[in-house]
C-alpha cells in the first residue's frame, strides 16, 4: 500500500508520466494551477496591497504546495475600477504592482522552479481610460475610434434614451450617453459590466490585429500563455436588438442574454489566437496555453471552445455550482466528460475563484451567514459542516481527469468573510446597486500568512500600511504557518493530494469508470485500481474499498466512510494487469 507524505521539503519533482501518444508538450492537460489574486496575496512594500514582487516571494511556497503554474489577475496599468479588470494599457504593468521588469524576474524565477506563468487578458472590455476610448470621446460621432467600440444614437426624438433595453451584469442600464466634444448630448456606448468598461467592438478588424499585437508581447516575455476574460463575449448581435429578458444578466450576475453573449463569431477569435500560440509550440515544442472564462449553459455549447483549433482549456463551472448532491455532481461530470473531453480536450475543474463564494462557506448551507465566526462549516477554526465538504470536494476534483485550478486560501480551508463594513467594500457590483448580494470583496481578503493580529504577514517594509481590505481576526486560525506545522490541516491535504497526483499513473489524464455505491455516495476507479470515494451523506457508510485509505480527508475508521468524507484506495490490480 502506498503511503502519502508529509514532510515539509521541496523535493524533486519526479517526471509526468506522458499524458497520452503525441501530448507529451501538452503540460496542460492535467496541470493543477494555481490563481493568485495578486493584491490579495503578498505585499512586498508595505502599501497594503500584493504586487509582482510579493508573488516571487511565495514561489517557494507554491513550489513545496505542489501545482504546476500560476495564473495571475490582470497587473496591467488600470484605474482599478474593477481591479485591473478596467485596463488602461495592455503593454505594461501598473506602478502598484511593480513594472516590466519585475514581471521579468517573477517569470523567470517561476520558470527555474518548474512553475508555468498564466497572464489574465481581458479582451472584451478595456479602461474608459485607455487611449482608444478618450480618442473616441474626442472625436466625435463618425471617427475611427468609435468603430473600435459600440457607440450608437439613442432612441426618442433626441436621442434621450438608450440604443437597446439591455442591462449591465453588474448593475443599471448597459448604456451611457457622452457629452460630445461642443457640449451637447451624444452618442450612447455599450457597457456589460460598468460605465468605466467599454465593450470593445470585435467587428473592427483593428481590435483582433492590436491584440495580436499584445498577446505576442507578453509570450515574447516569456510568458506560458493567458486565461481569457469574458471568451463567450466579444461578439454581441449585429442588430443590438432588444432583449425579451433585458435583466437576466443582471438578476443572475452571469452571461445569459443571448444576443450579447456566446455569438457565433467569437470562436473565429478563439481560432485565431491558437494558431498564434502553435507558433510559439513549434518553435519551442512547449504548449501556451489558453484557458478561457467561459459560462454557457450546457456542456456542449461549453465543448465547441476547446476544439482542436481553439481554447485549449475552458474552465468548467458547473462542478462549482453544483449543490451538494451525489446525483448532481455525478451528472454535472458524466455531462463533462461525454462533451468537453470527447473534443480531445480535458476537462478544466473549478471549486473556486475570485469571483465566487469560498467553498467552506458556500457548502456550509447557510447563504448570507456561513462564514462568520460562530456559524456553521465557518467559524474562527473553520472546523464544521462546510470544511468537512470543502475538503472531500477537493480530493473528489483532483481525482477527476483532467486539470483544476485553485484559487489562492483554498487550500488553507479560508471561509467567506461575510462582515465586512459597507464602508471598505470595493466591489463595483456594490457601488453600483447598494446592495451586498453576490458581492465578491469577501473572497479577496488578503491572505494570513503568520502570527496572530492583522496583517497577518501580508504586508512588509518599514512602513507597514493596513491591508486594502481589513482581515478578521480569526484569519489566525487558517494563517499559513499554522497550516504548514499542522498535518491534519487543509494545507496537508492539497499537499498530499498534489503529490499523489504526480505521483501515481492512474491520476491525471485518463478515463473514469464508475462503481456500484449507495444512494448518497459517488465512487469511481482512475486507470488501474485507483478508487475515489465521496459520502455525500451524513451517516457513515461501509467504504468501497477494505483497508487503510491512501488518502482521506476525514477520519476513517473500521473500513467505513463517514458522512462529508472522501477518500481514495489503491487497490491491487486483477492477475496479469499492467500495473
């Protein structure tokens, strides 16, 4: 029986067995990689928000945890209206988080450690203060510039009320109208998320040669490839018809208006850009990848973006929004790996981001309040209901074939901070309605690295400002240095899981084979006798498996599998089986 680690060394990484014939330069295929939430992470100057620097700092930390990559919020030059997500200036990076040349060194000290570097673009939107739109502005009706964006004349007898009935996803109309430049009312442009983020217009052959443009920049950098903001946009209907349901995105703070999102067009982008990446492949023989944000309803509209010629990867929400559920999450997975992996891609697992509740608290039950110290699946341990299912989550998903993605606190079991005053709140979602529903600020708190009071490690220098959104005090429980001397912690079981992954055949790329199990229990075999077994029920059940588990994410005695457990065996293979 294999045992699994726990000692706190980096040791040398053994080589991936080959993911399949002819895939060997395809590292992405089954990489877990890592989302850094870069003002949220480590603070290397004392201004109270991560930087470039601050993330090279905790390679070594990323590099014992045992992923593959980084990918990285946007740290391009922006007025932070939406966190970078707004971007003034695609070809550099802003002064908060360092410049050029500290990107340089982050990638290349990622690169010495093994670590691939994954850059958020954002190429549906950009800054209301990038220089195409203030040209625009200027201009007047007519000018190129306003080709580059939707720009369009209002409806009423002056032109008082908007193009079309859509609304933002954050909030209000999706329109704004400009004062033109001799002063009088103009023109409305479009806007999906907010005012300061104007859609940029994909019908411009100028839009898809400048981004060219700028993805070639940063892989000339060194860069191993991007994750795409908002790929099931770009394109909206030619018309700009209205909606016959304007506030779906809005209600639902996702993509749903159909005649704004997932058009047709958008794959010829996607097509576009992996041609420009097999370039560098080529040249090299190493895959830059992209992985793109993508929200489509099923699994086969989400299939058609990683066909062999376009998305490498698209991250697979539905396994983060599925209920606690054994039949839920079996379909949600059966569904995955019928669609998205018959395209000859793998499926890219998600539990967590910077835009979702965190896990602890989302399966804790109790939306609006888990998370708070005293509640349940939360508190100041994150001991309970919610932790106990988080963890079995995160061993049922690094079992699954394919990649994952993990967002940073994830494996430190960080709940929700739910309490935060509406006075530090920076979310534009609550800016613009007033509200604290689907608000993302409590995922973003910056992470407790050690000692026992805010900052908690976060923020260094000599003068050491209060973190941009103040942690709570039971962050000390979750801090990183108690999760490394504890190997109970949530820490441990990332660690251990990512090893095993590395280290055994079955795991990785490959195929699923369900096996018989009780009503509230998923149990599945990887490869050759590795078995993944989740009780998604409260009371415990005899384990699929006899003997001692590989790896589990709660105790196991007496050869059961108690309630909110998961746990995987290896068993022996059958006589005359490879092993």
């Amino acid at each position: 029986m294999l045992t699994a680690t726990t000692d706190h060394g980096v040791s040398p990484r053994p080589a991936r067995p080959a993911s399949a014939p002819g895939t060997s330069r395809s590292w992405w295929r089954d990489a877990v990689v890592y989302q850094v939430y870069v003002r949220s992470f480590l603070d290397s100057t004392g201004d109270g928000i991560g930087d470039l620097a601050g993330v090279r700092a905790g390679l070594t930390y990323l590099r014992k945890l045992g992923v593959d990559g980084i990918w990285l919020s946007p740290v391009y030059p922006s007025p932070q209206h939406d966190h970078g997500y707004d971007v003034a200036d695609y070809l550099d990076v802003d002064p908060v988080y360092g410049d050029l040349e500290e990107f340089d060194r982050l990638v290349a000290a990622a690169h010495r450690l093994g670590l691939k570097v994954v850059l958020d673009i954002v190429p549906n939107h950009c800054s209301s203060e990038h220089p195409w739109f203030r040209a625009a502005l200027a201009e007047g009706p007519g000018g190129p510039h306003r080709a580059l964006f939707h720009f369009a004349d209002g409806r009423g007898e002056g032109g008082e009320l908007p193009p079309n009935n859509w609304r933002a996803m954050f909030g209000g109309p999706a329109w704004s109208r400009v004062t033109e430049p001799g002063g009088e009312p103009g023109q409305w442009y479009l806007h999906l998320f907010t005012p300061e983020q104007p859609d940029l217009n994909w019908r411009d052959p100028a839009v898809a040669e400048y981004f060219d443009h700028v993805l070639r920049f940063w892989l000339d950098r060194g860069a191993d490839g991007f994750r795409v903001d908002v790929a099931a946009g770009l394109f909206k209907h030619p018309e700009l018809p209205d909606s016959p349901d304007p506030e779906a995105d809005e209600r639902t703070r996702d993509s749903v208006n159909p005649l704004a999102w997932n058009q047709p067009e958008v794959h010829g982008v996607w097509r576009r850009w992996r041609a420009l990446c097999d370039e560098y492949a080529d040249h090299d023989g190493r895959d830059r990848l992209l992985v793109g944000e993508v929200s489509v309803p099923t699994a086969r509209e989400h299939a058609e973006y990683v066909r062999p010629d376009e998305l490498h990867q698209a991250f697979f929400f539905h396994l983060l929004s599925a209920p606690w559920d054994a039949d839920a999450f079996r379909l949600v997975i059966e569904e995955a790996l019928r669609d998205i992996a018959g395209t000859g891609s793998t499926v890219t697992w998600v539990l967590n981001n910077h835009d979702q509740v965190r896990t602890v608290t989302r399966y804790a039950g109790e939306s609006g309040t888990s998370g708070a110290p005293g509640s349940p699946g939360a508190g100041p341990d994150g001991a309970g209901l919610g932790a106990a299912r988080a963890r079995a989550a995160a061993l049922l998903m690094l079992a699954l074939p394919g990649a994952a993605y993990v967002y940073q606190g994830e494996e430190l079991g960080l709940p929700e901070v739910v309490d935060l005053p509406d006075e530090v709140l920076t979310d534009p979602i609550f800016r613009r309605t007033g509200s604290r529903s689907r608000i993302r600020d409590g995922c973003r708190v910056p992470l407790p690295w050690s000692g026992h009071a805010s900052p908690f490690g976060f923020t260094s220098g000599a003068e050491k400002a209060r973190p941009w959104l103040p942690q709570p005090e039971w962050f000390a429980e979750h801090a990183t240095d108690r999760a490394l001397a504890d190997t109970r912690s949530f820490w441990h079981l990332y660690r251990n899981g990512l090893q095993l992954r590395r280290d055994l055949p079955q795991l990785g790329e490959g195929t699923l084979r369900w096996l018989d199990a009780p009503p509230e229990v998923l149990a599945f075999e990887r490869g050759d006798g590795l078995v993944c077994a989740v009780n998604f029920g409260t009371s415990p059940v005899p384990a699929p498996v006899p003997g001692t588990p590989l790896l589990a994410s709660g105790e196991c005695p007496d050869g059961t599998l108690p309630g909110s457990t998961a746990a995987w065996w290896v068993t022996d293979p059958a006589p005359g089986a490879p092993r």
